[in-house]
C-alpha cells in the first residue's frame, strides 16, 4: 500500500538501512523473510509509519529467531555429506566443434549453487 504523505530524508535513510540489514540476513541465512522483505523493499522511496510497523517487526523476528539454523539432510545419512559430479564433452558436436559441460554440486542430498 502506498503511502500519500511525505516521509522525510531522515526516515527514509533509518527505513532504508533497517530494509538492507533484513534483506542482508533474508540473502545469507534466512530464507523464510524473502517474500515480506522484498514487499517492504519496494516501499523504499516514501515509508509510512504502517511500513515502518512492518519492518520493525521483521526485524524482531530476526532478532527473536536469531539462534535458528536451517538444517540440511536428517539423522540417517544415506547420502555422502558432500557430493560433486560433472560432465564434459570436448568438441563433440561435429558441425561446430563445441565442447559442452556441467556439475552439480549435493550437500547432504540437496542439490546446492
């Protein structure tokens, strides 16, 4: 929701830097915030005081659940915990003389970048 008022420079840089720190946290460890910190991102040119509720809050979420990990693979390892595979192909196709290749990389069974 967009606000109609005009929120002033300093509010707008203390919105703007409690936005970075959860989008910062939401990029490197917590996932689960994605979707309200990229609502509340949006909002960064005019935040009204309903925004400002919004990003307190999840702020407060990060700082409550701060001792949270997410947790890949289970009790029972049935998988190697680290698993890369790959493949390449030097200059197979005929017509160009391209090579192809590709990896995938497995922590705990779950495919990872």
């Amino acid at each position: 929701m967009l606000y109609k008022g005009i929120a002033t420079k300093a509010r707008i840089l203390e919105y703007l830097q409690i936005v970075s720190f959860c989008t910062y946290f939401t990029a490197i460890t917590r996932p689960n915030t994605a979707f309200s910190t990229k609502i509340l991102a949006k909002l960064l040119q005019n935040p009204s005081l309903q925004h400002f509720n919004a990003i307190y809050k999840c702020f407060n979420y990060l700082e409550a659940t701060k001792h949270y990990a997410l947790e890949l693979g289970t009790l029972y390892i049935k998988y190697p915990v680290f698993a890369i595979a790959s493949n390449a192909a030097y200059a197979n196709n005929l017509m160009t003389r391209q090579s192809t290749k590709s990896s995938i990389f497995q922590l705990f069974g779950n495919i990872i970048d």
